[in-house]
C-alpha cells in the first residue's frame, strides 16, 4: 500500500510494521502492529492483511504520543 507524504510515495509494506509485544498469538484477536515513516506512524491490525501490508491507520507521531499519554492518565479509555 502506498500513499503520499510530504510529496513522497510511502510504501507501507508488511516489513515495516513490528507486531507489538503484548500482542498475543491465541484467537482472541488481540494483534497490532506498528511502522514508523518520519514523522508519520501506522498503527495496523494484523488480523486484516492487505496484498502486502495491513490495515492501518495513520497519525502523526505527536498525535500518537498524545492519545497514548492520555490513554495512560485515563482521561480516555
């Protein structure tokens, strides 16, 4: 899957998402994966394969980083 970045075709392929730690590997379905490109981050589901990537969706990194200190604070569940 490729898209536009600051003028640059990023290719989010499957090799560049990491499958998180604290996924686990039975079927409840518990899989998220994480690929890093500059200043964007793709958060992917690995249960919803692509031809050659996954599902995902993109943030930048500083909204991520605030929706997940806002997760750890519990302002937001």
């Amino acid at each position: 899957m490729s898209d536009t970045f600051n003028s640059q075709t990023v290719s989010w392929g499957r090799q560049l998402f990491r499958k998180s730690s604290r996924s686990n590997g039975g079927s409840s379905g518990n899989c998220v994966a994480v690929a890093v490109h500059g200043d964007e981050v793709a958060v992917g589901d690995t249960k919803t394969p692509l031809a050659d990537s996954y599902a995902h969706l993109r943030v930048s990194s500083a909204d991520l980083g605030g929706l997940l200190a806002a997760i750890k604070a519990g302002t937001i569940a």
